[in-house]
C-alpha cells in the first residue's frame, strides 16, 4: 500500500488563518484565566533572597562535590540531599548565545527600527562547578561581536528595585 | 517478549490550518491505517495515544478529549507525552502492550493542532522553562533551538551555508509526499536570504507549525503474519530523559540520543550502525537538528556529519539516506504527528512502497528518532523487513 | 533520603507568581460547521450511524463504536427532548457565588441516543424531574451567530 494523494485528499481541510479570524468557518474563542503562584522552596528561595541582596548563592554536593547553581536541594547526578551553601561569583565567561530577532511569543522586533536584538546566553559563573550555567541576557555589547569564552560580569538593578527575582540582575556585560 | 509488527499506517495532510478538531485528524488517521491493513475497530484490542502539550490544542486532558476520535471508546487506552519525542515514543508504548503478551493488536494514534493556539504556538513554550529562574527572562524555544545550534558550530567549526543544505535536502525530498506541508526547490541563499529569527537561526532552517494525525497498527507475530505479507518488525526501542537542568549541559552533543540510540541497538543486535542502518529519519524541527542527531545516533562519526551532507551521503540516492519524506523540515511538524510519521516513512520504505520517495537498494534496516522535552529526551526504534 | 532543610517560619515560605499567556481560537470542524450553521436557523442535527442504528446529537463525521462515516448521515432531529439528569449551581466556574443559582441539565434530544447539557429556563428548580419533556428556547435570529449559546436554554413542553 502506498499513501497516496488522493488517500490524503480529504483527510485535513486547509484554511487561512484569514479564513478563521473573519468567520468564513465558525470557530470559539477562549482565554484562560489561569494563574499560579508557585513555591519557591527552600533553595530556589534562598537563591532569590541573595540575588535582592546582590549575591549568587549555589549549593554543594558533597559526593560528587559540584557546586551546583541554580542551587538545589538535591544533587540530580548523586540523588542525594545536598550540602553547604557557597557564594559564587557575579562573573563568568560564555559558554554559547543567541541575537534573537523575536520575542517570546514569535513576534518579530523592530530591528531596522533600532531596537536592539536580544542577546541571551549560557554563561557559566565563576565559582560554580566548570560547565554549571544559567540563562540570562547579554547587553553592552554589540551582538555581533559576543564569542565563546567572552568573559560578563552580572549588571545589578539598584538594591530599592530588587525584588528577589533573577531579573534583579539586569544582564550581563563584558569585562576585561 | 513476543516479536511485533507494524501491519498498516494511516496519515492526514498536514496543514498549517486545518479546519478539522482534533479529534477528527485523529479519526482520518486511525480510519486509514485500520483500512490499510483490512482491519476494523473491533480487532483492536488497545490503543495508545502520542500527543504533545495540552496548551497547543488548548484542550486540558488532550488524550481523553480524543480518545473516541482514535478509537479507544470503551478499549484500555493510554497517552503519553514527552513533548517533541512523543511520536517515536508512541510505537514504542504500543511495542509494550503487544511485546508483553497481553494484548494481540495495538492502535497507536499521535495527533497535533498547533493553529488554536494564539498569538503563536510558539508562546506556549515559555511555561516549559522553569517558572523562576527563567521564565522571567521571557525565553522562546527558538533561543534555545539558536544556543544549541551555536554551540555545535563553534565546537566543530560548522558553517551555517553548508548546514542550510538539510533544508535544501528536506525540503526537496517532500515535494514527493503527499502529506507535505513544505516540499518547495530552494537553495542554500534562499535559506541565508531569509529572515534572521534568532541568529544562526533563519527561518527556513525551522519546520513550520502543522496541524495533523498519524496512526499506525501493531500487531503480535501470529496476528502480523495472518494480516499481512510485508510486517515491518519493531526490533529495537531505546528512549532516555538528560537532566531539565539544560544550562549545565554540554549542547554541542547529544548524549541522551546516543543512550536511547545505544539501547535500541543492542536490542536489535546491531554492531555497526553506520553500515547496518540503510535508511533514518532523525528528528529534524531545525536544520542542525538532522545532523546533531545523527552524530547522537552514531551514524557519523562526531564532528564529520556536514562533510557528509556536503558529499551527498544523506541523499535521497546516498550511502545512508537521512529523512527521504521530507521530515519536519519539509513534511511539516505538528509535534507528536511528526514523529509517528517518520516511522510510518520507515514502514513504507522498508516495504518497498514509498512510491517516488523510494531509496534504492530494497532497505531491510530503519531507523525512526524523535526530540523534545527541554531538549533532553531522545526516542529511538529500529524497524527491519 | 530526606531532605534535611527545611522551612522553620512561615515567613521564610516565598512563591514565585506567573501565568500561562495563552489564548485560544477553536475552529469548530467539520461536524461542528453543520451542527452551528444549523443553530442560526433554529434547528438542532444529528449524525447517524446505520451500522449502530443510533444518532449522535450533536453530529459528528465517525461513529466512535465502529469507525463508520457519518458525513453523508446528517439530519434534523426536532428541538425537543428530554430532562436527562439535572442541577443546581451556586457558583460559576471560577468558583465565585452567584446571586441567582441556575439549573444546568443534561437534555436527550428525542429519538436520538445524544444530548447536551445546558440551562432549564422558565421553571423552579423544585419543579424540575427526570423524563421532563423540554424544548429549545433560541435567541432572536438576528442574535443568533452560529454558538451553543444560540440556545438560551431549554423550558418545559406545557
């Protein structure tokens, strides 16, 4: 048996999403009105109380002896509840990044029009366990010119508007 | 652990709206593969559901909203779901219910519509990140699709030119699938000329989003042989989740591939993938994804995937083609449909009715692999004649 | 393994708050658009399967018990039927408390094997009984746009 044409034909009706919006078929809208708070634990609440103070906090494993950040209460290798907390460092270098032209939801930025594309990365912060990385953004930098290893240093909000949050650090940017 | 075949295989176009409900792509899908193999609903004895987040359709308990439109009504039935690797993880779910001797014959449905969600599916994706520490940073899955595909890159010293050639291949091998969303004659300018969404990634390096259904039926040895002469044997499954801490991973390699890629193996008895494999369809949402998994599925050595690309050695006519349907890239890529599609590409190759898409040289060894999850599940089978 | 921190105050407990910033648009399908197109002319139809003898209400293009098409098997099927099963409700479904309570039901359309639920109208709870013979009570056609909600609700056949 082959799958042929003629066999798909009349399996999927195809539309615009034109065809949709103006009501050429009938279709229903909805938008959920869902929300969470979800608790942060100890960790992770540690973790956030420390960015407001302006300070990386990571945790230690004390059988494979990663330093582990974000920290967590668990070593997920080891399986084993972890041990100290350990200040690490607000710098580090970059292990791999991004110049994105959209925003979350696919949307497209206005990059002829100046705005700037986002830049996130990987970067591996010093102090932690070499290849322990987090999400964050890149800025004060010209997009194109980020390469492995560039070594960032974490660009705090003033201490009045943190709020104990990973975007208390508003980026970070190269040092040398 | 009794033999199992795949005996038939139904699949929807693939649109990137389409009017239908979900449970209705989901019922063409099922309806063509019972019919394939002359089979009706009342020969099944279970069915097994492959869909990917609830928050695409918009359907909260997605697998129970469609479980009468794949057949299940009044049938043990269950759904998965491990995000991009759901559809080759979908064989392998039904391969327990009949491999274990419990059931005879297994339905096995995977469906997707990605066009309810608004203002882009892609949205969807932010809450898969974690909710604290960064989500915040509003991120899209398309940065990390970006971060990962830089990362392979640098490490190998990859060009983006010479990676815009799987679009090229892709695209080109669904102009002959009937299902394909995307088959179009392009060139490696075309994918460089086209918009930068998050650099190195441009937009036709992405699959698009899809809406449609795929199904196909698993039948134990003594059933298979009744229903059909060419039964295409699951002989190897293999799947494996990485760490969701995706940051402290290493991106240029996946080691979670190889892992479920290493277990289907030597489940099948195979030795040396690179020869023993004569087709593969590695999961392809963006074009360094073929390769990436490719290395990750031992078929290339690590670092020496694009030379071979350039050579020609995933061609169609190559040494080992890689996605002759089309794959994601060209087919279309509603989540979990799509990678029950490349097993039912497998099915039809092996079987020698891929029609225009045929490999030559009568394959007998196959290979379908899937993705997803936060970038850390892999999903392998392995099919033979 | 236990986890040996833990939280000493109730102070110490913080949340992290979001949500997911999704909407949706449902295309109605295939069914659907025969189902709804009818609703703005005031009728109610069916999908029957010959193979089951029985007819879904609201229409559908397969019969879920044996996978036959029913595309070519639409039809009209009356705006009458029967109580079902039925309720009360105090809130809504977001859990706030309503000033006046509805009665929500689940109506079998008459010679069909489908139903719905929806509201009873013109009627106290009280009064309300299992085999009720109730009909469909639309909208103004001029209001009506191809929605469940064509439907204002059912009341009882006097």
């Amino acid at each position: 048996m082959e799958i042929t044409d003629k066999m798909v034909a009349k399996t999927a009706t195809k539309l615009s999403a034109e065809d949709i919006q103006k009501g050429k078929v009938l279709s229903v809208k909805w938008t959920p009105n869902l929300k969470y708070a979800w608790d942060n634990g100890p960790a992770l609440g540690r973790y956030l109380a420390e960015l407001k103070n302006g300070r990386i906090i990571a945790k230690k494993c004390n059988k494979c002896h990663r330093i582990l950040i974000p920290p967590r209460m668990f070593c997920e290798l080891c399986w084993v509840p972890t041990g100290e907390w350990v200040y690490v460092k607000d710098t580090g270098i970059v292990n791999t990044w991004v110049i994105s032209y959209v925003d979350w939801k696919a949307g497209r930025l206005d990059i002829k029009g100046g705005v700037r594309p986002f830049t996130p990365a990987v970067i591996e912060i010093d102090g932690a366990t070499k290849g322990m990385g987090i999400l964050h953004l890149l800025n004060e930098v010209d997009p194109w010119k980020i390469y492995r290893g560039m070594r960032v240093k974490a660009v705090w909000k003033p201490p009045e508007e943190r709020i104990g949050a990973i975007t208390d650090i508003k980026y970070f940017k190269p040092v040398e | 652990m009794r033999r199992v075949a795949i005996v038939g295989a139904g699949l929807t176009k693939f649109y990137r709206n389409a009017q239908e409900t979900p449970k209705e792509l989901a019922y063409e899908a099922a309806r063509m593969a019972l019919d394939s193999c002359e089979m009706k609903l009342s020969d099944i004895d279970c069915v097994v559901m492959g869909t990917a987040p609830d928050a695409f359709d918009g359907v909260h308990m997605k697998g129970e909203y469609l479980a009468d439109g794949a057949g299940a009504y009044r049938k043990p039935y269950m759904r998965h779901f491990v995000g991009g690797g759901t559809g080759v993880l979908s064989p392998i779910h039904g391969w327990f219910h009949v491999a274990s001797g419990m059931f005879d014959t297994c339905l096995v449905v995977a469906e997707e519509k990605m066009s309810s969600a608004y203002p882009h599916p892609a949205g969807a994706f932010l809450t898969i990140f974690d909710h604290t520490t960064e989500q915040p940073l509003y991120p899209t899955l398309i940065w990390i699709f970006a971060i990962e595909m830089n990362r392979f890159m640098t490490t190998w010293g990859y060009k983006k030119e010479d990676i815009a050639l799987v679009a090229v291949k892709n695209k080109r091998n669904a102009l002959d699938h009937p299902s394909a969303q995307l088959g179009a004659e392009i060139t490696v300018q075309d994918v460089l000329n086209s918009e930068i969404m998050a650099w190195p990634v441009n937009r036709l390096d992405i699959s698009p989003t899809s809406d449609g259904a795929a199904a196909i039926v698993l039948a134990a040895e003594h059933v298979a042989r009744r229903v059909t002469e060419k039964p295409i044997w699951i002989d190897g499954v293999g799947w494996c989740l990485d760490t969701a801490y995706w940051c402290t991973r290493d991106l240029y390699y996946p080691d979670y591939v190889e892992v479920a890629a290493r277990m289907a193996y030597k489940m099948a008895g195979i030795k040396e993938p690179s020869k023993e494999i004569h087709v593969a369809e590695p999961y392809d949402p963006f074009t360094y994804k073929e390769l990436h998994h490719i290395e990750g599925l031992l078929l290339a050595p690590r670092g020496k995937s694009v030379e071979m690309l350039k050579d020609g050695y995933f061609n169609r006519d190559g040494n080992l083609p890689t996605c002759p349907s089309g794959g994601a890239l060209g087919v279309g890529n509603p989540i979990s449909a799509t990678g029950l599609m490349k097993i039912i590409e497998i099915f039809l190759q092996l079987r020698g009715e891929a029609g225009k898409r045929q490999v030559p040289g009568k394959p007998t060894c196959g290979l379908a692999q899937a993705w997803g999850d936060l970038m850390q599940v892999g999903t392998v089978v392995v099919m033979r004649s | 393994m236990a986890l040996i921190e833990r939280f000493q105050k109730v102070t110490d407990v913080t949340y992290w708050e979001g949500q997911i910033p999704m909407s949706y648009i449902y295309t109605v399908g295939r069914a659907g658009e025969k189902f709804f197109r009818e609703m703005i002319n005031g009728k109610i139809f069916g999908a029957k399967c010959n193979q089951c003898n029985l007819i879904y209400v609201p229409p559908r293009i397969y019969c879920e018990k044996c996978f036959e098409r029913l595309e070519e098997n639409y039809l009209e099927v009356g705006t009458k039927g029967k109580v079902h099963t039925f309720t009360q409700c105090y809130e809504t479904y977001d859990g706030v408390r309503k000033e006046v309570p509805s009665i929500v039901a689940v109506i079998r359309i008459d010679g069909t094997e489908g139903g719905f639920v929806h509201w009873l109208g013109e009627v106290e709870f009280k009064d309300v009984y299992f085999g009720m013979p109730v009909e469909a009570v639309f909208k103004d056609k001029k209001e009506r746009e191809g929605s469940i909600l064509d439907i204002k609700y059912f009341r009882p056949i006097k």
